[in-house]
C-alpha cells in the first residue's frame, strides 16, 4: 500500500509510522516479525546503499514475500508500504515506480528551492499516475547515510513550507530539525557531557521550528529523517567485544516520542538495527571463537533486532496495535 491512508491515521491518531530499512533477510524477517506481533503498519525502505548492496530486484521480490510471511505469522491485514529511500534522480524514481514501489523519496535538498520544487513536481506528476505517494525534503540534514553526505544542517525554514508543499505537490515532506543520519549525530562540541556517565548528551531537537511548521501545514505528514538513538547498551556491547565506536551519540527516544505525537508521522530508524545486529555478532563471535555458521550468529543478531523494533514501535513510535 502507499502512504497515504497510513499517515492520515497517524497524524489524527497522534503516533508515527516506522519506515525501517532493510538490506538483507534477517532485517526483514526481523521487521515483519516485530510488525506482526505488535499490528503495527509499516514502512520497509530501500536506499541506494541497499540497492547496490543487494540488488533492487532481489529487494523487491523480497518485500513481496514479506507480505505473505506477515500472513503466515498470523498478522490478517498486512499494512507494508515499500519506500525508496533518497531517490535523487527523476528516472531513479520513476525506475521504482515502474518496478512495483508504493513510495518513493525524492531527495532536492541539496539543490536551490525552486530546482527541488520542480524536480519533486516531476517525480510527482509520473507517480500520482500509479497512485504512489511522494515524499520530498526541504532544509538538510548533518551526517552520512550511505552516499548521502552533509557537513552542516539547516534547519527548515518554515516560512518556504507552503509554498514548497503547494508547488511541488508532495504528500508527506522531511524536515531538519536537528535530527542527522548515523551513528554519530552530534559531535562532542555540540554536547555537553554526563559527569556520572561521561557519555554526551545531545542538544535538543528544534521543536520551535516543528511547531511552526505545523501552524503553517496543519495536518500535513512530516517525516523525520536520521532518527535513531544509539542504544548505549549496543555500543557497549560492540566497544566491549573489540569494537571501538567512541562518542556515538543519537536522537534520545523522549523527543522522538514527543515528535510522534505532532505532525511527525513517519520516523526513520536505520543505524539502531546496525548496532543491534553488530552487537549480537560481535558477543557470539567473541564468546565462541570457533563459531563459523553464519546461522549461529545472524540468528541472535535477527532476535536482537526484533527486540530492538518492537521497542521502538510500542514505546517509541505509537504505532502498535494501529494495523489490526
Ligand atoms: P539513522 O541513521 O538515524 O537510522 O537514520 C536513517 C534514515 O534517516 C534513513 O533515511
């Protein structure tokens, strides 16, 4: 399914949808697994990382059999929207519209305003013919997300929203609020630093600026992007089991459960299942050296991530229970 009915619920219902990428089959199992027992609609994202990494049709075929596995796992109504991540070409988009996505992103951030509006109002003229929703964004994002690269964010300006939204078409737009892709979010000097812990304390989202968004679009699907909050417990794990991830910081769960309960409809978690996954294979492999099965330790790494996302959807998210 596309977007559109799940944001319209979500933004009246107050919570967000997860949009979880995905690059290989424990992830999705994973996904699914967790949506399923929990009834929440979701969101599997493909970026070009992904595509590259798995091969887009491989990917594709694979979200379609994610539909008939939530089935076998008792889960009725399946809500699963497949959702290109970042599109950043025209015939990229139109390529995933063609092959069977439901959404996709087109990414005109780095580009001046009026190019962003009138590459997202292609995407979106070819795409409304197949009934796939388009997501677009305006100001950036600090981080890197596979080939997504910014030094420095800007947060949105509130005062283009309108005008983007209504020029371009797109159903849902990605705003910059402070939140940035990676395991990384914040550097040291944006920090301040717990005297107990010594671990970073992030500065906090612009909320003020989600606000008036929102006054100026009332009712309008928002999407945060770079989203996830590194568990420091996976990071432990992963410094403790011969990694070495100092000062990796994120979003802290509180104010992404404050940003569901607004506009925000739509929240995307990628990095937090990376650390997950790493965590479990760095414990078992270090724990039994002799261990040569992927089974044994993609495996724990697949029930850590279904831990890690049923958390997220209940506690965080909102979204349990909406997709029944
Ligand atoms: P994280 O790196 O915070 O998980 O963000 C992922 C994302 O925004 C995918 O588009």
């Amino acid at each position: 399914m596309n977007t559109r009915e799940m944001f319209a619920k979500a933004v009246d219902g107050g919570y967000a949808i997860p949009a979880f990428n995905f690059n290989n089959m424990e992830q999705l199992q994973a996904i699914i697994k967790a949506c399923a027992e929990t009834k929440s609609p979701v969101i599997l994202q493909v970026s070009s990382g992904a595509r590259k990494y798995a091969n887009q049709t491989l990917l594709r075929y694979m979200a379609e059999g994610a539909v008939e596995y939530a089935k076998e796992l008792g889960w009725e109504h399946p809500q699963i929207c497949l959702h290109l991540d970042h599109g950043d070409t025209f015939e990229l988009c139109k390529s995933c519209v063609d092959f069977g996505f439901s959404s996709v992103m087109i990414d005109g951030s780095s580009l001046p305003y009026e190019e962003n509006i009138a590459l997202t109002k292609k995407v979106v003229e070819y795409a409304h013919q197949y009934d796939v929703t388009v997501e677009a964004e305006l100001g950036v994002l600090a981080g890197v997300e596979d080939d997504v690269v910014a030094e420095e964010s800007h947060y949105t300006k509130p005062e283009e929203v309108i005008d983007f939204a209504t020029r371009s078409g797109c159903d849902s737009l990605a705003i910059s609020i402070g939140t940035s892709h990676g395991a990384y979010k914040f550097k040291p000097e944006q920090c301040t630093r717990d005297p107990q812990t010594g671990r970073l304390v992030p500065p906090p989202l612009a909320f003020d600026v989600l606000a008036e968004i929102e006054k100026k679009l009332p009712g309008f699907p928002i999407v945060l992007h770079g989203s996830s909050s590194v568990p420091q417990e996976y990071v432990d794990i992963i410094n403790a089991n011969g990694g070495n991830m100092p000062d990796a910081v994120g979003v802290p769960e509180d104010q992404l459960r404050k940003a569901a309960k607004s506009a925000v409809c739509k929240i995307n978690i990628d990095s937090d299942s990376r650390l997950a996954f790493t965590a479990a294979v760095r414990k078992v492999l270090a724990e039994k050296p002799g261990e040569f099965d992927p089974r044994k330790y993609c495996g724990p790494a697949r029930d850590e991530m279904v831990k890690l996302y049923k958390h997220k959807i209940i506690e965080v998210l909102g979204s349990d229970g909406k997709a029944e």
